[in-house]
C-alpha cells in the first residue's frame, strides 16, 4: 500500500508533534513498519560490527591495559586518523619467562623457608642460648612461613587467572561466530536451482493404421544412387565383376526417314 506524499521516517525529526499526531493511521502504520525494519538492520549491523572489533582488537587488548584490582580497562586504538576507544574485559596469560620466574621465585621462598626452620631448632636445641636469639628464630620462622604462603596464593592466582583468560577468549569466539551467523542469515540466499525434468521416451503411432510410426532419421533422406552404383554395391555372388563380367550389346537407335519437300498447294503440313 503506497499513501501519496506521506511523510519519510527521516521527516519526523524535525516536524511538529501536532502534525505527526494529525496524520493518518495508515500512514503511522506504515512509519511504525518502517521503523521496525530499521531498528532490526541496525541491530544486525551493530553485532557485525562488535564481532569485528572483538576479532580485530581483541589480540591487542591483552598487552597489559587493564589497571590493577579493576575488571575491566580501558584501551585506545590508533587505526590510521581514527582513534577507536574499547572497554574490554581484562585478560592476563602468563607466556613461558613469567611462569619459569614465579617457579624460581616459589622455590626459592620455600627453600629460605625451610632453612629457616632448621637454623631455628638448631638455635632451640643448643645448650647455650639466650631468650633474644630464640625470639629472633621464631621471628625468621614466621616471615619464612609468611613468604611460602604468599608464593602459594600468587601460584594459584596466575593458575586462575589463566582459566579466566582461556574461558573468556572462547566467549569472545563463541560471540563474534553466533554475530557472524546470524549476519549471514539475515542475507537473502537464492532458491536452489532445480533439477532438470526426467526424460521420457514417446512411442510414435502412426494415426492413419495405429501401428509404431518408423523414426524418420536422418532428415532429409539421404538420396537414392543410380542404377550404375546399385550394380557396383551388389554381392559378387550375383553378378560377376571385373573385366570377365559379360557385357550388353549396345542398343540401335532407330533411324528416321528424311523428310521430304511437301508440294506447293499440299493441304498437309509437315
């Protein structure tokens, strides 16, 4: 249905409330479709663009943007003249330097830590001790002890922290492959093409006697050949070929009389 000089939804902007509420239904009906369909391409547009920019920028994101004890971090682009701001979720991955120095660190935590614990009971056990000294060991075996649970809780948290990254990065694919899909699905695909039609093979019946009609194949009939030519094809058993063949004796034109000079008068005529 087509309304003559109605209004574009781009119209409404800048048109008075009092003239949007004086048109017609059918003509709000038909800006309300218009509406719809536009609301619905902008939204398949929108995931379009977030899966690119998640795929495009998502590998950047992880270089250390994010500020520590926040979740999320703010990071900036420069693509070219264009500056592309993304708050993204933070992702840590531990490459194979980091994890060697926290194993290092950790095992050298806890090797202090037990050397501790040693030189203490060693001081406990000596007959000739003081209180300060004791006081001193269970001190250093305190801050011994402290240093092998602070190296624990900082192995765990990178553990964590590596699950959190590998389960955030199959989100963001998961995210960008569903947005990819339903851009797809929303393109109009063409029909599939159809099969050609079996081929079926027609009796030919001749209408005048009924019986099977012959094929009249090829078209135009191939010529009859001469006489000479049918006596050449024939099987020798049927007439001897070669110059031992018995030959016709040539045939005698009858000769006619001359004619002669009709006499002047002569009713006659030649």
């Amino acid at each position: 249905m087509t309304i003559p000089n109605r209004p574009r939804l781009a119209d409404l902007v800048t048109m008075p409330v009092g003239a949007v509420t004086a048109l017609p239904a059918e003509t709000l009906a038909l800006l309300q479709e218009e509406a719809d369909e536009a609301l619905r391409a902008a939204k398949t547009v929108k995931d379009w663009l977030d899966g690119t920019l998640a795929l495009k920028y998502g590998s950047l994101a992880d270089q250390d943007r994010a500020v520590a004890g926040k979740d999320t971090g703010t990071v900036r682009f420069a693509d070219g003249p264009v500056t592309i701001v993304a708050d993204l979720p933070k992702r840590v991955e531990w490459d194979q330097s980091r994890l060697a120095a926290l194993v290092e660190r950790i095992a050298a935590n806890a090797q202090a830590a037990r050397s501790s614990e040693t030189h203490a009971a060693a001081s406990a056990s000596a007959p000739s001790g003081n209180a300060a000294a004791a006081n001193a060991s269970a001190v250093a075996a305190q801050a011994s002890r402290q240093a092998s649970e602070n190296a624990a809780a900082q192995a765990e948290q990178a553990r964590t922290a590596t699950v959190a990254a590998k389960a955030v990065t199959t989100q963001a694919a998961i995210d960008a492959a569903a947005s990819a899909s339903a851009a797809n699905a929303s393109l109009a695909r063409p029909a599939p093409a159809k099969p050609p039609p079996a081929r079926v093979r027609k009796r030919r019946i001749c209408p005048s006697n009924g019986r099977r009609q012959p094929r009249l194949w090829p078209w135009p009939p191939r010529p009859v050949p001469p006489r000479r030519q049918l006596l050449r094809l024939r099987p020798k058993t049927m007439a001897p070929s070669g110059p031992d063949r018995p030959r016709a004796s040539p045939r005698r034109r009858k000769r006619r009389p001359p004619s002669l000079p009709m006499p002047p008068g002569s009713i006659c005529k030649p």
